[in-house]
C-alpha cells in the first residue's frame, strides 16, 4: 500500500511537471511567434437581425506552430497574460485590427465596427491609452468605428485605477463593450456606474433558448435593461436558426454566431 501512494504521488508530480514545462515552452514559442510575425488576426462577423447584413467584426487573434499546430487564445492568453507578454500582443492586435479596418473602409466598405478584446493586465500600467492612440495614428482608423471589449474581471475591485482609463478612453471617442455579460460578478452596480456602449449576453444564456423558460427571461430581462440604459446588444454564440429566430422576435440588434460564420480570415468575409 505505501509503495501504491508512492506511487501515485510520483503520478501526480509528474503530471504536473508536463503541464507547467508545456507552459513553459509555450512562452518561449509565443515570445517567439510575437517577434516573427507568425500571429495572425481572424474576424468574425456580426450581422444585424434585420437585415442580415455585416455590421461590425470581432477581432479574434490565431496562432499556428509549426510543431504544435493550433493553439487557441483560451490557452496562450492566460500564459501572455502570466509572462508578461499581453501588452505586446495586445498592441499588435488592436494595431493590425485597426490597419484591416482601415482597408475595408479605403476599400469602399463604410461603417464595419471593429470589436478588439482587451485583457484587465493591460489596464494594469496605465499605457494602455498611449497603445490605442498609437495605433489609431498609425492606423489612421476612425475611433468611432473602434469598440473595446472588457470583460468584468478587468474592473472588479479595481474601479480606482480603471474607471479613469475607460473615460480617458471614451474621450478618444472609442466603444466600449462589456464581453461575457452575466458570467461575472456584481454586474449591474458596473453597468450602471461606467461608460459603457454596448453589452455582449454571453453563449451560456442563450444556449438553451428558445424552449428553456428560464433564459427566455433572462434574455428578455437583459434586453429591456440594455434598452432602458440605452446600450445596444450584441449576443454571442448563436448556433441555431431556432436560437436565431427567437432573438430577432425579441429585436436583438445584433447576433455573432457559429449559425452565421466563424472567425475567419479578412480576405474571407463577404460583405
Ligand atoms: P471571447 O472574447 O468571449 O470570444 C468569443 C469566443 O467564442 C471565440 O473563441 C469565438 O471563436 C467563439 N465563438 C464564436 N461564435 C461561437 C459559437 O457560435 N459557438 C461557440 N461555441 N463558440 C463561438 P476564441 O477565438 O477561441 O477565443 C477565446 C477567448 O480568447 C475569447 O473569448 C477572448 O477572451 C480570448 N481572446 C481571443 N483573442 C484575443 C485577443 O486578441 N486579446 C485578448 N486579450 N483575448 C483574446
Ligand atoms: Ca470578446
Ligand atoms: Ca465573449
Ligand atoms: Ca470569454
């Protein structure tokens, strides 16, 4: 019996080894991948319930490694975030973003929302609004058409250092955007108190609709309180023509979805 426990702490040890050394290495390939351009942006549209026609794209960073393969943001952000290599990426995001939007705007296709993400450690040192005019210059892309998206994690408990930051940044004449809305905490004291444009419901509340009661009110509740704060709504995660259907009975402005296309590459999209 000792020498199984033994054993299966070795197990475990060794288990845990692979998972920070895969981390470990990932840092290094990303550090890399930042340096040599192997990052590519991908956009997924987002269409007006209406008309069905493109209204804005949420800009969704990819990463391929030649030995690994793809590697989603769900696993390399957190790690960027960790090692201290969001700001950097995050400014060659919102940097390329801002540049394709500005192509599509040269290239005759007027009034495309560009939706970039935001991770809460890039508020953390105070550059960020130094990044996003950078890259408003260098882009020359109009602010108006920029819309930031934050999730509630960035501000929960640190309203002191960010609250400022979202209005200087509403000062450029940037969106904003709460991301994931209702999967964090305490959000109505922060939709009411901030500066915000639009809210995006989240996959997880409209997954089951329209047969479950329970996200029916929810999304009808969360529709009528966006309208009332006048913020526009985008739901995410639209995968059904049922799904669909019942949002634009409900005159959700805005629908992003699997049902309508995935992220993919600029040259892709058909407006
Ligand atoms: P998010 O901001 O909530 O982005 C939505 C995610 O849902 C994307 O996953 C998108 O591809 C996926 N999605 C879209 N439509 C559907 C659908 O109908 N069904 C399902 N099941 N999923 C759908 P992705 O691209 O893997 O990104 C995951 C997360 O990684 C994002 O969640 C965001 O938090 C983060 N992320 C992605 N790009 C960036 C970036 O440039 N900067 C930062 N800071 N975070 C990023
Ligand atoms: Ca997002
Ligand atoms: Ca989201
Ligand atoms: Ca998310």
């Amino acid at each position: 019996a000792k020498h199984e426990r033994r054993g299966s702490i070795g197990f475990y040890e060794e288990k845990l080894t692979s998972v920070s050394q895969r981390k470990l290495q990932l840092s290094v390939k990303l550090k890399q991948a930042l340096e040599t351009e192997q990052l590519r942006v991908f956009y997924q549209p987002q269409y007006a319930s209406e008309t069905l026609q493109i209204v804005g794209v949420e800009a969704l960073v990819r990463w391929h490694d030649a030995e690994w393969g793809w590697i989603g943001p769900d696993e390399f952000i957190p790690v960027a975030e960790e090692m201290g290599l969001i700001e950097r990426l995050g400014e060659w995001v919102l940097l390329t973003s801002c540049t394709q939007g500005k192509l599509w705007l040269d290239n005759g296709i007027k009034g495309i929302k560009m939706s970039v993400n935001v991770s809460a450690h890039q508020l953390r040192f105070g550059q960020f609004m130094g990044t996003v005019k950078q890259a408003l210059i260098k882009s020359r892309f109009p602010a108006e058409l920029l819309q930031l998206e934050l999730t509630e994690s960035s501000f929960i408990e640190r309203e002191q250092e960010v609250i400022p930051q979202l209005i200087a940044l509403k000062s450029l004449g940037v969106q904003l955007a709460i991301d994931d809305f209702g999967t964090g905490y305490s959000s109505l004291s922060y939709v009411a108190t901030l500066p915000w444009d639009t809210l995006k419901i989240d996959r997880s509340f409209i997954n089951r609709l329209p047969e479950d009661k329970a996200q029916r009110q929810m999304t009808d509740t969360i529709l009528q309180l966006a309208k009332n704060m006048d913020l526009s709504i985008v739901v995410e995660g639209v995968e059904t023509q049922a799904q669909f259907d019942y949002l634009r009975s409900k005159k959700c402005e805005v629908i992003q979805g699997y049902y309508f296309s995935p992220a993919v590459p600029a040259e892709k999209i058909t407006f």
